[in-house]
C-alpha cells in the first residue's frame, strides 16, 4: 500500500511466496546497515505521510467507509458490500493521490 500511496517503489513488497525468513532477513539487514537506502526509504515514507494527511487518517478512512457503506445499501451480501465499499473508496484515494501530482 505504500508503494501504491507514493506513486513509487519505496519499500520491496514482500508477498505470498516472496514473504520468506530469509528475504525478510535480507531486506531488513540492508536496510538497518545502509544508510543511504534508509534514508530514502525515511523521505519515501514522509511523502506518504503527507499525501495521508496530518493525524486522524484512521478517523477519515472509517468516515469515508461509513459514507461508502450508506451509499451501497443493504441490497448486496456482505461481500458484495465489502467489496463495493472498498472499490470506491481506493477510487476516491487515487483521485486524490492523481489530483495533488
């Protein structure tokens, strides 16, 4: 999600068969031992803070979901609505992300 947020590759994205011991292990010696690749992941990171918005990011994503949520209604299984409420709200996230490049 971070990569996705930065419009960038900022952090390696370790999933299902990538996600091993020894590749966690890798990745996070090098990025304990090399300071040049730490900071970059640090001004990586703080673009995706500011793009997130100051404190209260837990509080506008679950507002959104709720609005979301209203908007879907009851006429859809739980997964449906899930799925529905999550399509939209990664829409409006990525026309904001697109809107401030």
């Amino acid at each position: 999600m971070v990569n996705l947020i930065a419009g960038e590759r900022i952090v390696p994205e370790l999933v299902q068969d990538a996600f091993t011991p020894d590749a966690v292990a890798r990745e996070a010696i090098s990025m304990l031992t090399d300071r040049d690749r730490a900071a970059r992941i640090r001004a990586g990171l703080a673009i995706v803070r500011a793009r997130l918005g100051g404190p209260g990011a837990s509080r506008r994503a679950a507002e959104a979901i709720a609005i979301e949520s209203r908007a879907v209604g009851s006429r859809k299984s739980a997964s449906e609505h899930v799925k529905v409420i999550a399509e939209r709200y990664l829409q409006r996230v990525c026309a904001q992300l697109a809107a401030d490049d």
